[in-house]
C-alpha cells in the first residue's frame, strides 16, 4: 500500500480507546464487538449517519404473504440517492468516487480489517449514511479497485467466519445494485436481518438438493417456490466454496455470453462450523416499472435486501401502490431467467459430478 494511502487510512481509524468511550465493556478481542462500539460511536459523533439512522427510526413496512415465506417492503426516503443513482459508465467518470479515503467525510471513520489470506486486502467497515438496517456497514476497500467479487470470495468468508452469528456480510454486483460500482466494497447487516436468510435457517426442508456430497452441499430454489432462482453452496471447508464458486462463475459466463463478470447478489454466514453462500443470479438490473413514464412509475431497484425478500421504496407513492402482482412482476423481471437458471442447474452438476 502506498505511503499517503496508508497515511489517509490512519486518519480513519478510530482507536480502542475512543471506541470504549461508547461502549465501556467493549472486549477488543473481538471483533463483532468492536464493529457495534464503531456503530454507537458514529451515531453520536457524524452527523449525516445520525440523521440518516433517525430517518431510518421512521420507516414504514408491509408484509406480503407467499405460500411459505414473506415479502417485506420498506418505505424509507433516505435511500432514494441510492435507488435513483447513475451508474452508467459515462456517470461514473463524471462524479468523485464517494468510498474513496480522500472523499469522505470528516467525521466517517471506522475500523479495519487486514485479510489474512490476501496481504494486501485491506478493507474499512463504515457506518452506512443511508441505513436500511439498525446497523448497517459499507466495508470498502482502501484501495480504489472496480467492484469485481471473482478473486475475492475468500475474503468474503473469512469476513463470514469473523462476524459469526452476529453480521452477515453481502455483495452487490457493479450492474445489479452497487451504487459505487467502480469501488469494490462488501456491505454487512446484523445477522437474520435479511428475509432469505431466515428462510434458509428456519425452513431447510423447502430448498431442493443439486448436490448432497460428504464434503459440500449445493441447494436452490426456482421462481416456482420463491419467485426468485437462487443457489446456495455449503460445506466447512472455505477453499471448497470458493472452487464451488469459481465453477459456477465460469459457467454463468457461458451461458451468458460474456467475458466480464455475470449479473449476481450474494451474502455469506457461517453457522456451526459451516460456511453458507447464498447467490441470486440475476437477468437486469432495474425493473421495466422503473423506466416507465407513465403512472406505472415505480423507483424500486433492486440490490442484494431487495433480492432477499425486502423492497425498499423511497418513495411514498409506490410503498401504497405496491401489491403482490407487482412484486411477482419485478422479481420475475430481474432474476436470472427460468431458462438460463434450469441449464446453469444442470452444467454445475455435470462439472462437478464428473
């Protein structure tokens, strides 16, 4: 890392001693327990987080009943930057990249973490400005690099084995709901926040069997049972989710097409010794509602929370308009097709089964 990158850094951290001002039985050895003294500091120390954390205090939810499981919908104003964000390539050039040490805040600082694995990762976790969770973290690179998931899976799970039981960590595609698609940066929530993440915790029965190894597992779900295709790899050896991953990311490629990385939302937890990574394949980005131009209107652009079963509407027309023919409509529009899903199922159990 370059001397004045380094430099920057430092001014970002905050120390122990400042951490345990906010949360006097802080144990330092561990980690989650620094990442929530982070939260109380923040809260009380930078003003844009706090204000957006009260405006999160003040959301508005409706709960949709499908078969087994249930769709959220969140209405909450302060993310309508990031849902409205222009992310096109000739936008990007355009702005200051806000994840970048330089422009940040003042009063944004954080905590670090170092991977073992790779020496040079070197990643700051950041109370999110716009939270859709009570705590709600931007874990972003130090290092200005494209959001690209490919060599950095290892990393995502060593972040998994770190906050175990207590985040769950998540990904964000630079086409499917990164809002800083030219700075790589994971996201982190307390964990079962999410809704797909429930499901898979307490109803295992209902996600079908690709794969049944001794070593790994691999499960999914189609538009039939959830509306959305996903795929989950498990096993409690790490170097194997990551060589599961790799093979998918190669096939997901074929299908598609394309040299460049594939359309996808992920998250990853550990729970009882054995590490989960939960993939939505996605077709586009945004759905046809959108762009329309008409009242069928609706800013809902779906990122990895979204994916997982809560829609985030910042605006209040569409958290009254929204209805369960709507979601249907969405998630069948932005999931990767019923088609490409059933031919990605059947070329990762010939990869890997032969």
């Amino acid at each position: 890392m370059k001397k004045d990158t380094e430099y920057l850094l430092q001014k970002r951290l905050l120390s122990v001693n400042e951490l345990k001002k906010y949360h006097p039985q802080l144990n330092e050895s561990d980690y989650t327990d620094l990442i929530y003294a982070t939260f109380l500091q923040q809260k009380q120390n930078w003003g844009i987080f706090s204000d957006g954390w009260k405006g999160l205090l003040s959301s508005e939810y409706k709960t949709f009943h499908f078969d087994w499981f249930n769709i959220k919908t969140q209405f909450n104003p302060t993310r309508l930057v990031s849902s409205s964000a222009k992310v096109d390539d000739e936008s990007i050039k355009k702005r200051r990249c806000f994840l970048c040490l330089e422009n940040l805040p003042n009063e944004q600082k954080g905590i670090l973490f170092r991977s073992q694995l790779i020496s040079d990762a070197c990643l700051l976790f950041l109370c999110n400005p716009a939270p859709i969770f009570n705590e709600h973290f931007t874990v972003s690179d130090a290092i200005h690099q494209p959001q690209e998931i490919k060599n950095r899976i290892g990393i995502l799970l060593e972040l998994a084995d770190l906050c175990n039981n207590e985040y769950t960590i998540f990904y964000n595609g630079p086409k499917c709901g990164a809002s800083a698609p030219d700075h790589f940066h994971f996201q982190a929530c307390p964990s079962e926040e999410l809704q797909t993440e429930k499901d898979f915790i307490n109803n295992p029965e209902k996600f079908f069997k690709l794969i049944n190894e001794t070593s790994y597992k691999i499960k999914f779900l189609t538009t039939k049972e959830y509306l959305r295709n996903v795929l989950i790899f498990s096993s409690s050896d790490a170097k194997i989710i990551e060589r599961l991953f790799n093979s998918f990311y190669k096939i997901l490629q074929k299908i598609n097409d394309i040299n460049y990385e594939p359309m996808m939302n992920l998250f990853a937890l550990k729970r009882n010794n054995d590490y989960h990574l939960i993939i939505f394949p996605r077709e586009k980005h945004r759905p046809n509602c959108y762009f329309a131009t008409d009242e069928s209107n609706m800013l809902i652009s779906p990122g990895l929370v979204d994916m997982c079963g809560m829609l985030i509407t910042p605006l209040q027309k569409d958290f009254e308009r929204i209805n369960e023919e709507i979601i249907r409509q969405i998630y069948s529009e932005v999931t990767l097709s019923n088609e490409k899903f059933l031919q990605l199922l059947n070329e990762i159990k010939q990869t890997l089964q032969n």
